[in-house]
C-alpha cells in the first residue's frame, strides 16, 4: 500500500463513503467533496459581492470637534498653503505649541486656557535642533509633549537589531504604532511633497488619493488631525483651492485648507485665510507678524487683508530671476543636509514646490552642487545618487 499522503479530493471522497456504507448523514461529507472536487479543478464559483448599505435611521449623527475653534477640526486632513517665506511652517507651529502648553488661542477675548496635549511635526526642510526647537522655544511650547518624527525603525524580533530607513505616509502600520504609543492629536507633516513616498507624485489624483485615504481613516480612528504643508504654484488667479502645489485631489481630501501669504504691495504684513472649509463657517482672516531682526512670531488680530492682496497677479519673472528663486530653495533644502538628498526625492519635493526640473538643475550648477554615488553590493553602477551643497564632502557609498 502506497505510503503518499491521500490528495484533498481522495480524503474527502474517501470520508463521503465511509459515512454512506456506515449508513450515516453524509450531508457534511458530500459538500466537502464537492468543494475538493471544484478546487481540484479550478472551478470554485466567485464569491458574491455587493456594497454595505446602512439606512440613515440607523447611523448616529455627530458634530466636528474642534481643537482650535472653526480652524482646526479633530480627526481629519487639513492643509496650510503659502509661497516660500509666507511663514507657514512658523504658524504650523505656533499652533503645535499651544496645544503642547494649553495656551489660549490667538484673539480669544476669554484667553481659555486648555488641557495639554501631544503633538507630532514631521519635517524634511528644518532642522530639528537647529530650527524647529528654537522656535518652538520662542513659541512657549511644552518640550516635553513636542514629538520630532524622525526615520521609520524597523527591529529584528530574533536579534533586537533595528535599522532605520525614509519613512513616508505609505508607512501605515508605522504611523498606526506612533499614535497607539503617543496618541498626538496634531501630526503636522512638511512638506506633503517629500513625505508622500515611493512612486507617488504629488500631481497625479490617483497617488494622492491612494497615500491619503488610509491617514484619513487614521486621523478619524485616532482622533487625530494632519495638518499637511505645501508650497503655492506658480500660476496666478485668487482662488485659494487652486493656488497649492501639486494634484486638486489633496485639496479635496483636506476638510479644511488654510492659505497663508504677505500682502503685495506690503510685504511685511501676513494673514492667515480660511480658503475652504467643510467642517463649519468658514472663520475671519487673522493677520500676524514675523520679526524680521528677532525671529519672533506675533497675532496682530483680525484684519481688512483679503485674498486678493497675497494672491493677487505676481510678478512676471524672467528665467535669471526664476533661477535664482530655484537656487535660493535648493540651498534652504539642502542645508544642514550632511548626507545630503536622494536626487529622485530633490526633483520629486522641486516639482511640487512649482519649480522645473530643468531650472532646478542649472541652480544646481550655479550653486556647485555636488553628486554623490550609492553603490550596493554586486551591482553594476550606482543604484542612486545623492545632492549635497559644496560645503558637504563626497564620498562613494558602497
């Protein structure tokens, strides 16, 4: 008798007749016989689909939370839109630090004071400790409940050895593992561009849906709102939804979008737009300052400033000037870079912030960017190259 082991049909076939010549109900058998028989044969009928579908009556409404009141809702994507310079990274945290200390929001005429709370601020064009703390510092922000998002880690269960790589919006489970451990209830991520991850462009609809639906299913399981940064187009025109770098999708995911930007004929003055809000009226435009000689960041209160006036016609630059504007944010990006930049990510992060590639790499030129080579192990050529300012020194990479 043969020792191999009896095929799924033969087991089935042979359990359906031992229970038929034993007289017994062979109803179980003979389905589990059909089934071997239909996948023996690749012949399995599809599984039957259709959508959930609730009635109204049996879904409970809800109101929007808010953190800041009409500004910032709880849970969701947001979006903060401004030209470089505007100052929006600085507001960003401003806001990240009040929620950090509880300090009152700005122009509340009750200055309420709130619980503190844990905040996440992601960023690939500061430095941690040479930006990003000092202005939280000036900021009056709670250290202690201040998180810097750093590389994604990844520890072997055997060795307890941990590597640490990019880390992106695609990294769910990562992201999912922070908020169990932390529970932040802002995330601010600058700038959507750098962080939206691998094979994903910030002006294609479909990247941007498939990288934001899954942290917009994090921010409302979590409670927790990204805040996401980009940088105005290049185009013209004063309609606020339109001005963002990159696809219209990421404005129609965010729930509200903030748009910030200098006065053009005033520059030292700023204010902060609702440009779009689907979670309640939209608020006042607030306007605010940044010292120009201190750094410090100032509430001024409501202001007569509209759209209009930081979104209005720019000026029509020549190709020197937008080389120049392309040298100035290449020099800003890569600073305090050691290692310096993916070249694929410094053209991903350029293009959303409305800049050419082509214009990007004559600014390259002019400002002596260097390339660096990443060789791996038994492969011919390099597998990627690196940009670093000319102050950096260049090594091959194997």
């Amino acid at each position: 008798m043969s020792s191999e082991p009896l095929s799924a049909t033969a087991a089935a076939a042979q359990s359906y007749l031992a229970a038929s010549a034993a007289g017994d109900d062979v109803t179980k058998e003979r389905r589990a016989l059909e089934r071997a028989l239909v996948d023996s044969a690749g012949l399995r009928k599809p599984q039957e689909e259709s959508f959930e579908a609730t009635p109204f009556s049996d879904i409970a409404e809800e109101e929007f939370s808010f953190w800041w009141p009409l500004w910032l809702p709880a849970g969701v994507v947001a979006a903060i839109d401004g030209a470089p310079g505007s100052g929006k990274t600085y507001l960003a945290l401003d806001v990240a630090a009040r929620i950090s200390s509880g300090a009152p929001w700005p122009c509340d005429p009750h200055a309420t004071r709130r619980p503190e709370a844990t905040v996440a601020i992601q960023s690939a064009e500061d430095s941690a400790s040479k930006t990003l703390k000092k202005r939280l510092r000036m900021l009056g922000a709670d250290m202690s409940r201040c998180l810097n998002i750093g590389d994604r880690t990844l520890r072997d269960p055997e060795t307890n050895e941990i590597t640490s790589v990019d880390g992106s919006l695609q990294d769910v489970a990562a992201i999912r593992s922070t908020l169990k451990a932390h529970r932040p209830v802002l995330w601010i991520i600058d700038t959507l561009g750098h962080f939206l991850g691998p094979d994903a462009s910030p002006n294609n609809e479909i990247d941007v849906k498939r990288v934001l639906r899954p942290i917009k299913e994090l921010a409302e399981e979590f409670g927790c709102t990204f805040l996401v940064v980009r940088h105005h187009n290049k185009s013209s025109g004063t309609s606020a939804v339109l001005r963002g770098a990159g696809s219209i999708a990421i404005t129609g995911q965010a729930r509200i979008l903030w748009c910030v930007g200098r006065h053009k004929d005033d520059p030292e003055r700023r204010a902060l737009f609702c440009g779009k809000s689907n979670v309640a009226n939209e608020p006042l435009p607030l306007e605010y300052r940044v010292d120009s000689v201190t750094g410090e960041f100032q509430w001024i209160g409501t202001t007569d400033m509209t759209l209009g006036d930081v979104l209005g016609e720019p000026e029509k630059r020549n190709r020197a000037h937008k080389r120049e504007d392309a040298a100035d944010w290449l020099a800003e990006f890569l600073s305090g870079k050691v290692d310096g930049e993916r070249m694929d990510t410094v053209q991903k992060v350029a293009e959303a912030a409305g800049f050419t590639w082509a214009t990007v790499k004559r600014a390259a030129g002019e400002l002596g960017v260097k390339k660096k080579g990443v060789y791996l192990k038994g492969q011919r050529g390099a597998d990627h190259f690196r940009w670093l300012l000319p102050t950096c020194e260049v090594e091959e990479v194997q």
